[in-house]
C-alpha cells in the first residue's frame, strides 16, 4: 500500500499562512478602510500569489497609489464560505476513518 504524500497538505498550510500573514499585516496598521490604507509589498512568491487572489475576490481593496486596505466583511465572507466548504468533507473524512477502525477492531 502506498502512503499518501504530504506535498499537499503542506502547500495548503503555505497558502493559509501566507494569507494569515497578509490579513494580520492589514489588521496590525488598522488599514480596514480606504482613508486607512498602507503600502504593502509581499515578501514571497506565495504571499503575491495569494495577495493577488485576495484582491481579485475583493478581500484586498487598492485605494490608489499602491496602497490597499482589507475589506473585514468580504474577508470574513469568504473565511464562512471556505468553512461551509470544509466542514462536510472533515466529518466525511472522520466517519470513514471511525469505520475503518471498526471494521479493523478485532474484540
């Protein structure tokens, strides 16, 4: 049997830490409206990757003349939508494994 490899989880874990990282940037220097925003520049490949995801679904908002401002309400939306997103397969996943170890209890 082959072990399942852990490159995904590990990218997954990347991604989210680079978009914790960028959320906590913006909430640090209080940029949560336009009059707010602050210059930001992205300290990876992940970070802008992901920095340009935040923008394009309107997490990160420009203000102009390269500063931006994070939108609390669309940040927030789309943490529940992932969550919505997440929650059905881990239970999913949870029962199964309860199963195998069922079917794998001998007593």
């Amino acid at each position: 049997m082959m072990a399942a490899s852990p490159v995904p989880s590990i990218v997954a874990g990347m991604v989210m830490r680079a978009r914790r990282k960028i959320a906590a940037h913006f909430f640090f220097h209080h940029a949560i409206d336009p009059q707010d925003a602050i210059a930001y520049v992205p300290q990876s490949a992940i970070e802008q990757r992901q920095f340009e995801r935040m923008q394009r679904t309107g997490v990160i908002r420009q203000a102009g003349a390269g500063r931006y401002w994070i939108d609390i309400a669309a940040y927030r939306a789309e943490d529940d939508a992932r969550r919505r997103r997440l929650v059905p397969i881990v239970i999913l996943l949870s029962v199964a494994a309860a199963a195998l170890i069922l079917l794998g209890y001998r007593g």
